[in-house]
C-alpha cells in the first residue's frame, strides 16, 4: 500500500513536469523580435485591422508608413511604452 508521501511526491513531480512543458511551449512559440531592431515589418496585426475596416466603409485601404528613429522618440513616450509592457495585458482591458 503506498503512503501519503509518496503520492504527494507523484503528483509534485507531475507539477513540476507539466509547468516545464508548458514553459517549454511558451518559449517555443514566443514570436522572435530580434529582427525588428534592424527590420521594418511589411504589416502588422493593427495595420491589417485597420485595412479591413477602411475596405469595410469603401474607403481605400493605403497605408502611408513614416519610419521613426527610435533617437527621435520622445523619452516620455519610451517610459510609458515601458510601463504599459510591465503590466499584464489582461489588467489594461479591464
């Protein structure tokens, strides 16, 4: 007959087991950013739903981009983008 012990360890070690697959998961299909510091994407998700709402009213769909060096942002803007990241998305659509 197995004890409580054991058990408990089992059901730790299934604990430990599912939290690295899904860690492992989660880093697997994390998107890569690293070539946005020296790329231009060719759209985004914003920019597609944008898109869709101007074909939606019979307006053109153009977007006209104007790249901005990340020297010419304003500081104030970088520390809000900084803070708006730290928090979970989930408490800013609250």
């Amino acid at each position: 007959m197995r004890t409580r012990a054991g058990w408990a360890g089992r059901l730790a070690m299934l604990v430990i087991v599912a939290a690295g697959i899904w860690l492992g998961v989660l880093i697997w299909t994390w998107p890569s950013v690293g070539r946005l510091a020296t790329a231009r994407p060719a759209t985004t998700a914003f920019i597609e739903q944008y898109r869709a709402e101007q074909r939606a009213a019979g307006r053109s769909d153009r977007v006209a981009w104007t790249w901005t060096p990340y020297a010419a942002i304003s500081p104030a803007v970088k520390r809000a983008v900084d803070i708006l990241n730290f928090f979970p998305r989930v408490s800013l659509e609250r």
